[in-house]
C-alpha cells in the first residue's frame, strides 16, 4: 500500500464491516480486470480508508482496495477510489 500510495497510506485504516464486523471479504476472482491466469483464484478483498464522516471532506475521501490470493498471498489487484467513486485509479503488482 505505501508503494502504491506513499505518504497517503498512513492515514487510511482498515475498514470493517458494521454489521458483521469481518475486516475482509472472501471472493473468487473472476471480473475482468483480473488476469487471464488469476482468474478463479480464491482470494481476499480488504479495503482501507480515511473516511470519517462529518470530519472528512467528500472529495477527500480515499479508499485503498486490494485482492489477495488466499493461496500463495499475491497481490491479484490493487487499486483507490477517491471521492465519491468518480476517480479510481489501479496499480500494478
């Protein structure tokens, strides 16, 4: 993350779920971003942010997404979405 992001992932924490309060997502990669050799890899989702709200501009908001394969621990996709999810950006890895 602090490859991708430098001195911004230091104010990104890690997201929980309210409800079930799970800080990851277990998925199958199958969209079409994920590489043909990636694709049906069990793997992680876990999401970061710096949103806090009624402390955080809108268009200050980061989120730092990142798909781990649940078997060998690559990085199958990384990527931020920043506001109100008109600007994603994805990385390589």
């Amino acid at each position: 993350m602090e490859t991708d992001l430098g001195e911004k992932a230091k104010e990104l924490k890690l997201g929980i779920d309210e409800k079930f309060g799970w800080s990851s997502d277990l998925c199958v990669a199958d969209w079409d971003e994920i590489k043909d050799k990636d694709k049906g890899a069990l793997a992680y989702s876990v999401g970061f942010g710096n949103m806090i709200e009624d402390e955080t501009e809108i268009d200050d908001w980061l989120n730092y997404v990142c798909v781990v394969n649940a078997v060998d621990g690559s990085i199958l996709e990384a990527y931020t979405i920043q506001g109100l999810g008109d600007n994603t950006t994805y990385y390589e890895h």
